[in-house]
C-alpha cells in the first residue's frame, strides 16, 4: 500500500464532494463540501485543499450507468478531472462510483439525518465511499486503483 494523503472528489453539477484519507490510506473521511463554479473557484479551492493536506493523489468518481454505459455525468466528471490533473500537479484516478450517492443516502438515514437538509453532507459522504472503495481495492490487489488520468490533456 502506498503511503500518503488521498482526496476522494464526488463531482456533481451543482456541488463537489471532497473526502481525505489518513497518511497511511486506510480510512477515508468526509471532508468539505465545494461549490461548482464556471469560472474554475471550484478547481482553487479544491487546489487549496491539496496544499493544505500535502495530497499526494486524487482519486475522482467516475458516474456510470449501471449498464457500465458513459452518461452526460461521465463526461463532466472526466473533463473535471482532466483539469484537476493538468492544473495541481498530483497524479489523479477515475473510480468507477456506481450507486455511491444511494449508498451515502443510506448511511445517512441509518444514521439518523434527514438527507434533504443534509444535501451538503451526501456529496461528502458519496466521495468518502469513492475513496474507500479505492483505498480497498489498492489494498486487496497491490495496485493503483482505477485508471490514470493524463495530465496532458
């Protein structure tokens, strides 16, 4: 397992979920939730928050349908998480997030929130399952999880 602060990002259309992990990547927690801007404050902040963690990688997750088939959501988060990796300078990952935002709706109201007026708080719960699903992948097979974004694009 490599070492080092991971950032697990949920993007939506009108908020980003932001999840970190521990030093050692075996939990991950939620974070802070950012608003999407067109003029890129969303990428700023997120870029502050890699500064202030010493991120060492960011793992983004990828909507799919359950079919496995690329949605409208699939573009955005790809195009995302291309800008991420060409403006940070930190390697960034798609993750395939299927049912992550169900789950985190779940976990919520197991937990007792009302999961209307806890909106804020599902885009940071959906990006902690991101990245401890991926933190759990990496574990079990000694690879990177998912697959890399290039920076060059």
């Amino acid at each position: 397992m490599r070492d080092g602060v991971r950032l697990g990002i949920d993007v939506g259309k009108v908020r980003v979920g932001v999840s970190r992990s521990d030093a050692g990547g075996l939990l991950a927690t939620p974070y802070e939730t950012v608003q999407r801007s067109e003029d890129a404050a969303d990428r700023r902040r997120i870029a502050e928050i890699v500064g202030e963690l010493g991120v060492s990688e960011i793992i983004v997750g990828l909507p799919l349908a359950l079919s496995g088939a690329h949605t409208a959501s699939t573009a955005d988060a790809i195009a995302f998480a291309e800008a991420l990796a060409s403006e940070l300078g930190v390697p960034v990952r798609l993750m395939d997030e299927r049912l992550t935002t169900v789950s985190a709706h779940t976990a919520l109201r197991a937990g007792g929130k009302n999961t209307k007026k806890a909106r804020p708080v599902v885009d940071q719960v959906a990006a902690a399952i991101i990245l401890q699903h991926a933190l759990d992948a990496e574990r079990a097979s000694g690879r990177p999880p998912g697959d890399p974004v290039d920076p060059s694009i």
